[in-house]
C-alpha cells in the first residue's frame, strides 16, 4: 500500500509533479475560456434578442450546430480543420510548417460549445427583465448603451448566474476531453501514470478526488458570489 501511494510523491520516484502540471493546464485551460465563451454567448444572445431577423436566423443556425454537435467531434474539427486552413493560409506566402497550438485549439472549441449553451441562459435572463425598466432609462434621458450598462447588465448578471454556474461545471469535466489531442492535462497525465505504472484504480481515483475537489471549490465561490449578487433582493 505504502509503495502505491509512493507513486504519488514529488520528485523522480513519484508522479506527483506531473499530475501537478496537468491539474495546472486543466484549470488553465477552463480560466481562459470562460471569458471567451462568456462573451461570444453574450453576443449571440444580444443577436437572438434583436429585431434584426438576419441575426436571429444567424444566432439560431449558430447555436443549433454547436449545442448538436458531440464536443469531442467540435474539437477534432477546430484542432485539425484549423491546422490545415492555417497552413493552406501560410502556404500561399512560404513552405513554413506551422501547427495548431492544442491549449488555442482545446479553448476554441470548448469556448464554442460554452457560448451556446450560455447564450440561452442569457436569453432566458433577457426575457425576464421587465421591458418597462429600460423603456424608463430611456425615458430619463439615457443612450442605449447607457440604458444596458447600468439597468439591464446588472439584472441580466444575477438572472443568468445559476444556469452558468451549472455550465462553469460542465466546462470543467469537458477539459478532460483536450488530452485526446496530446495536450497535458490532467487526464492525459494520468493515462501516462497509468501505462508506466500499471496502477490504475490508484491514480484514476486521485484524478477523481482531484475533480471532485476543483468542483466543490468552485462550488463555494459561485454561492458566494451569488449571495453578492443578490444583496438587497427580496426573498420570494
């Protein structure tokens, strides 16, 4: 038992640094695209909002690929579709080889999936924003910007936080899925562990408790900005 658990020590004899590393990239990876889903899902969601019906027609044919496609499938597409648009694109000026960078191609993909599904929790919270609050900025003298900066974004935050809360726990389990393109996450390190090792109830385990954690810590943090949020609201 000792010697297994050995195996999860730093330093040469153990696995404990590279599980480390790919803990690192895993969060890594889900920090950087959650701006980017946030706002690309934010976009669609103003797009599906509007009285345009050419970016409701866009936004909808947008959001039925994405949340359709498998996630494994979308990333096979960014990751190896992107290297041969990127070279085709580079070959037109020299015989460079260049490859798609996996923690670009992973947050790419992973950042599509998420605006998708996020752009209808955003729409969700669109609609139920009373119409009467910014027909009254309006009425007050403020510019449409004006009107969604400081009577519509705040609302729209505090409606929208718990379905992204449940997406921000998604998006963290679906980092697993980039190690299918040899970036070092934290899955892929533990398929390495695994196959020198021959433990794989041990480190599968850990991998577990490893996510298990990452999400009761998350847990925490979206209640407690919940709970900001919300100050001052009445309790229904």
């Amino acid at each position: 038992m000792w010697e297994s658990l050995g195996l999860l020590s730093f330093g040469a004899e153990g696995w404990g640094d590279e599980l480390a590393h790919g803990l690192k990239i895993t969060v890594l990876l889900a920090i950087s695209t959650l701006p980017f889903g946030l706002a690309l899902g934010l976009l669609v969601a103003l797009a599906k909002n509007s009285n345009e019906r050419s970016l409701v027609l866009a936004a909808n044919i947008y959001t039925t690929i994405f949340r359709g496609l498998p996630e494994l499938l979308t990333l096979f597409i960014v990751y190896y579709g992107g290297q041969i648009a990127l070279q085709k694109l580079i070959g037109l000026f020299s015989d460079v080889y260049v490859e798609v960078n996996g923690f670009v191609a992973g947050m790419i993909a992973l950042g599509l999936v998420f605006s998708a599904f996020s752009s209808e929790t955003f729409l969700s919270a669109f609609r139920g924003i009373p119409k009467g609050q910014p027909e009254a900025g309006k009425a007050l003298g403020l510019s449409s910007f004006q009107r969604f900066r400081l009577v519509v974004f705040p609302q729209l935050v505090r409606l929208a936080l718990p379905g992204l809360s449940n997406l921000w726990l998604v998006l963290l389990k679906e980092t697993s899925l980039v190690s299918i393109i040899a970036l070092d996450d934290l899955i892929r390190k533990t398929h390495l562990a695994v196959g020198n090792t021959k433990e794989p109830l041990l480190f599968y385990s850990v991998a577990c408790g490893i996510y298990l954690i990452i999400a009761l810590i998350s847990s925490k943090g979206l209640n407690a900005i919940e709970l900001r949020v919300n100050r001052g609201q009445e309790r229904t």
